[in-house]
C-alpha cells in the first residue's frame, strides 16, 4: 500500500506538476509552465506530440509569449543603463501597474497618477513644491 500510495503520488505529480513543486519545495511560479524542450525546437516534433494521444502534452511558449518576455528584457536593460546614466538627475516611475496596456480609456486617470508622483517626487527632491507654467 506505500507502494500504490507512492505510484499514485507520482503519477499525480505529473499531471499536477504545481502540487509536485510544492512537495519538493520548489517555486510554484513557473512550475509546469513550459516543457524543457532544450536549444531547438523541431516543429515536426511538436505536431507528432499533439496528434499522438499517447504522448506527453507539452506546453510551448506562443511567439506572443516569447515576444513579450524580449520586450521585458529589453526594457529592463535599457533602464538599468538609465539608471546609471549620469546625466539623469531624476528618475521618475509612476505606479501605473494595475493598468493595462490597451487601457486608452483610463488616459485622463493615468496622466492624473503620473502628475501627482512627479509633483510629490519633486517636492522630496527639491524641498519645495515646483512653480507651474500658466
């Protein structure tokens, strides 16, 4: 009965492989994410393992997914080397996470959270409130 036990917590790993990184103490964040696939990817492969239903699912990153992790990258990089910029006497970063990309609609609310982060930003900078152009 340890065995079955065991047999049947391994075979749930596999189909719950969140639960399996939770028992090992891993991450849960990627966990069963992505399959390791390694350095290439044959696209022969991939359709032989969707059309077999025998084969395990693999789960591959879309070019979407792949395109929006370069643009992370990227845009970390390039505000590291911002940051380090000596030129730059301040760097603002207005707290704008809870919007969404296509988000136009909340444009005024957005313009309105940037100015009030800037001003406060600015007094902590400056020691006094910034005259505004009328």
């Amino acid at each position: 009965s340890k065995k079955a036990s065991k047999k049947a917590s391994k075979k749930a790993s596999k189909k719950f492989p969140k639960r399996r990184a939770q028992e090992e103490g891993e991450s849960t964040d990627a966990a069963g994410r992505w399959f390791d696939y390694g350095a290439a990817l044959s696209g022969w492969w991939l359709l032989w393992n969707r059309l077999n239903p025998f084969a395990e699912t693999v789960r591959v990153p879309s070019m979407g997914e792949i395109n929006g992790q370069l643009m992370w990258v990227s845009s970390e990089r390039q505000l590291e080397a911002t940051r380090r910029d000596p030129r730059v006497d301040l760097l603002l970063s207005p707290p704008v996470q809870r919007f969404g990309t296509l988000d136009y609609d909340q444009q005024d609310e957005i313009e309105e959270l940037g100015y009030r982060h800037a001003v406060t930003r600015l007094i902590e900078r400056l020691g006094t409130k910034p005259k505004t152009a009328a």
